[in-house]
C-alpha cells in the first residue's frame, strides 16, 4: 500500500539520502513548500554525526559532532526548532589555554583583554582591533553562507546571464568591505592562521588560542596556506543572538537534529531509517530514483544526497554513467580532517594544575585546548605525517555536563575529546583497528600532564579513529567538513567548478550536503540553500511533480 503522503504508485517529489542535519532541514523545507519528500538513512537513527548517544551506563554525549556555534539563526527560527524542544546555552568561558610554563589563558566576554595583558600589554591593546576587523568580515561571510554560489558554466547566455547575476549580489556583499577589509579578506583566504596571527600579536598563548581555529578539522599546520580561511570559517557562527560564541545543546548535538526532525515530519516529510541506498538510479541522462540495500527500487522527480561528494560520486552510481571529467575530480577531493575522537565517563572533574579546583568553574565550560604554542600545533602535524599520529597531539576538552545535568549522575561528567593530529590513513598499511587503543591512551596521558587527577577519574570511555567515523558516519577518512576547506574546494569550487550551485552532473541529481558552500559544521546552511535550488527547479519546470 502506498504511503499516504506519495504518489500513488509510491513515487514522491524528492528522495534525499542520509538523514543526517542537512538532509534534514532540506526536507522540512521542502515539505513546507507542500512537496512530497522522502528521507533515506543508512542507521537506525536520524542525525548523522551529530546524535546523542548512551556510551556508558548512566552516561550520555554527543558522539561526534559536539559543540554549537555555526548553526543558522535564520534556520532555527523558520522550522521553528526551540518549539520542537532545542535549547543552547553559552559557555561561560570561551577557551580555557594551560601554557607549559605553569600559566593560563581563559578567553571570553568581558576577560580576554585583560588575562591577555598578563602576557603582553601590546597584544591586549591590539585585540579590539583584531576583533572588529575579524567580526566585519565574518558579518560577510555569515551573509554568504545562505547565498547560492555563482556557478561557472559553458553555457549559452540565457544560462550565463543568471550566474552574472549572482556574481553581482556576492560582488554587492564584498563591497560593503572597505579596502582595508578586503585586503584582510583576501589575506585571510591566501595565508595560514599562523602567519596571520604572527603579523598580530607577539605572545604565544593568544596565538595559540585564535590559531586552533584554523587547525580544528584541518589535517594540516597552522602555518599552511589556507588556514586562515578555517579560522575564519569558525568564528562566524553565534548562539542566542550573540556573535563569534559557542554553547551547548542541551541533551547534545542530538537534540538538534531530534528537533530538525520533528520540523521535518510536522511538515509532511517521511523519514525512514535503517534503509540504506546502494545506487542511485539513472535513466536517460536523469537521476530518477535510488535502489536499496535490499534491493526496493524508490523513484522521483529530484534525487538530493547528503553524503559526502566522493562517497556519492564512487560509490553510487554504475560505472560509465558519471561524465568522465567529474568522475576523474571526485576521485582526487580530498578528504581527511587528522581528527581522533573521544567520549569519557569521568568520576570527577579535571583538577588543573595551574588553576586547582575540582567544582565546576568557567574554565571548565570552556574549551579546553591542550596545545601551548603554534609551534606545538606544528610539530603535532609533521610528526602525525611521519609516523601515524602526533606523539604529543593537540586536544580540545569539552566537558557538556557543567551546563546539561541530564548528560550524567549528579555529581559526574562526561567530556568530548577532539583530539589532533592523527593521520587519516596510517603509514606502511598499518591498521587503526590496532592502534586504536594505544592511540587513546595517549589522549588521555596528554590531558592528564595539565590535569594529575584525569586518567584515574575515566570511567569509560568511547573511542573513534578516523576509521571508525568513516564506518559509522560516512565521514571519509574521518573528515568532518566532508572535503578540506582549502581555496580550490570551497565556494563555486565546492566540490567542483561547474557544479557549485547544489547540482550534481545529471539532470535531476542535487546535493545538500557539507561537500557544498558553505562547508563543515552543524549550521544547516548547504540543507537550506538546496532546497531553494530544488524548489526553483520545480517552480520553473525543470522538475515535475508527482501527480
């Protein structure tokens, strides 16, 4: 019997594949527009990597993603996600920085001028403006991300004249950007966050701190080409109206897409889990439907994927039916974020070193970044390069509890641990099925030389190579932007030229996942942006509707 919101022969207006955020905001607006749509994932839950999870008898966190910031307000507010139970709250501290002299740094509203003048009086006189010009061009950027790119074309002019068009308005949005901005722009985009930071400030904890923006995700140095744009691409976000800061989804990354979700179903889209896709079914040119793991045959108007393009691209489709050029370009995206991560069950909170105390306090909602110097952040990478993973890593602790008390026991915490460098495919063949644990030991050994009392307060812990988050998430070589933020894959370039406007190579193919504009991060910005591509398909006849 054919459900009541599809066709009648069970065809609807648009299959989208994985049910992770994007795919789910770009179903829920969809449905609002009165479509019929379909969602398709893989596992037995909704949310791609970004789930809450019980990992530990009477523990629960966010397994993958975890902290919020790059979320849309525009988003949140049109699927009305607080109605459908989310709540963010703010960390009370931005970053919490131990040096290796003994000392910290502890960033965040109204404290990060002066903890910085403990290092340097010149730098925290220099931080105002450091900050205005950074939130001027983030203001840009936050613009953009809900703006379709140009899209580069061969075309004749009736196909040309719309992308100069869209050329225009981004053009329009760069002017606001004096030309002293615009070369900060373009700064930021050409160097790494470490030079950049360099031609800043003079004191390493400061530099630390900014600079771990432009590794977080990013297998690479901070002083390699490229980094800046990461940097930038992180400051951008805001949580309650208040710009450049992060909190915390109360019951975890989860609830966000548990909300998405519900926005989705309320507007009339089916959301069907434990129903993985094997192909996407081409007929004449067009993408017109999907086979099934076992072996149903979906079909429709519009096929959406929210995978990442190379998993899409590779995998998916028979051989011989993708353009040769396109396939070739996928071939090569580049993936793999060096990122190792971690849940742990803590019978107590960490007691630092430098800042004793084992009750919860602003440092410990902030996050936690265990790497002193840039120069630390380098050495991390080139050793991961050389022999697999970095011998003294970078880690960033979040610690959710000391802002969500449903996460553990009264008194217990639970602790995300995003750990760096590590590399995505281990040398010489090696296995990180085998290393997996010696890995996390290491993790957990690095936090503890900052906080004595760390190892012997882990109950439990959850450990994910970047094996295992391509296994379980779809995330290749664990990469959790779904293809590097470098300048060659990103804007009109993500995850092609040609093909940067949401459209895949075939008629009727679409993507909306974060392998488009404008990257990684639980923002719901690639979801939002193909839907009104899709829809402007339907609206002008490229698509038809299900009778």
């Amino acid at each position: 019997m054919a459900d009541p919101g599809r066709g009648g022969d069970g065809r609807c207006d648009a299959l989208i594949i994985g049910g992770g955020h994007n795919g789910l905001v770009c179903a829920a607006y969809l449905a609002a527009a009165g479509l019929k749509i379909t969602v398709l994932e893989r596992r037995e839950v909704l949310g791609g990597a970004a789930i809450t999870e019980e990992f530990h008898p009477g523990f629960r966190n966010s397994v993958a993603s975890y902290t919020v910031s790059l979320l849309n307000p525009k988003i949140i507010r049109e699927l009305d996600l607080a109605a459908h139970g989310l709540r963010v709250v703010e960390r009370r501290a931005a970053n919490f920085l131990p040096t290796s002299d003994g000392r910290y740094l502890l960033t965040g509203e109204g404290r990060t001028q002066s903890e910085v003048a403990r290092f340097s009086a010149r730098d925290a006189a220099r931080l105002p403006e450091y900050g205005a010009r950074l939130e001027a061009i983030a203001d840009v950027l936050r613009d953009l991300a809900l703006t379709t790119p140009p899209n580069a074309t061969a075309g004749g002019w009736r196909e040309v004249l719309p992308e100069l068009l869209r050329a225009a308005r981004v053009g329009g949005r760069l002017r606001r950007l004096d030309m002293r901005l615009r070369r900060e722009l373009l700064a930021l985009f050409a160097m790494s966050a470490g030079d950049y930071l360099d031609n800043w400030f003079e004191s390493d904890p400061i530099k630390a701190v900014f600079g771990f923006d432009g590794v977080v995700g990013n297998y690479a140095s901070p002083y390699s080409p490229g980094s800046g744009y990461v940097l930038l691409h992180h400051v951008f976000g805001e949580v309650n109206g208040k710009r450049g800061v992060w909190g915390h989804a109360i019951g975890g990354m989860g609830s966000i897409t548990q909300a998405m979700a519900k926005a989705a179903v309320a507007r009339g889209a089916l959301l069907r889990v434990a129903t993985p896709v094997r192909e996407v079914l081409v007929e004449g040119g067009r993408a017109v439907g999907v086979v099934t793991e076992s072996g149903e045959t979906l079909r429709a108007a519009a096929v959406i994927s929210n995978l990442n393009p190379k998993l899409l691209y590779l995998k998916m489709f028979a051989p011989g039916t993708l353009p040769p050029e396109f396939h070739e370009h996928m071939s090569h995206w580049r993936c793999g974020s060096g990122t190792f991560r971690m849940n742990v069950a803590l019978s107590e909170l960490p007691d630092f070193t430098c800042l004793p105390g084992r009750t919860p306090a602003d440092h410990h909602t902030a996050g936690i970044i265990i790497a002193p110097t840039l120069a630390y952040m380098e050495r991390a990478y080139f050793d991961a390069r050389s022999h697999g993973w970095s011998r003294a890593p970078i880690v960033e602790v979040v610690i959710p509890s000391t802002l969500d008390d449903t996460l553990a026991p009264p008194g217990q915490h639970v602790a995300s641990l995003v750990c760096q460098h590590v590399a995505p495919q281990l040398p010489d063949g090696a296995s990180w099925d085998t290393h997996r644990d010696a890995v996390a030991d290491l993790m957990i050994d690095t936090v503890t030389r900052y906080a004595p009392n760390f190892k012997a307060a882990v109950l439990g812990r959850q450990v994910l190579s970047p094996l295992d988050l391509e296994r379980i998430f779809g995330l290749v070589g664990g990469d959790i932007c779904h293809g590097n933020l470098s300048l060659d894959q990103l804007f009109s370039a993500r995850p092609m030229l040609g093909y940067g406007n949401y459209r895949g190579p075939l008629r009727g193919l679409y993507m909306c996942s974060a392998g488009t504009h404008p990257g990684g991060g639980v923002s719901g910005a690639p979801g939002h942006n193909a839907a009104r591509e899709v829809l402007g398909d339907f609206r002008h006849g490229r698509l038809r509707r299900v009778a």
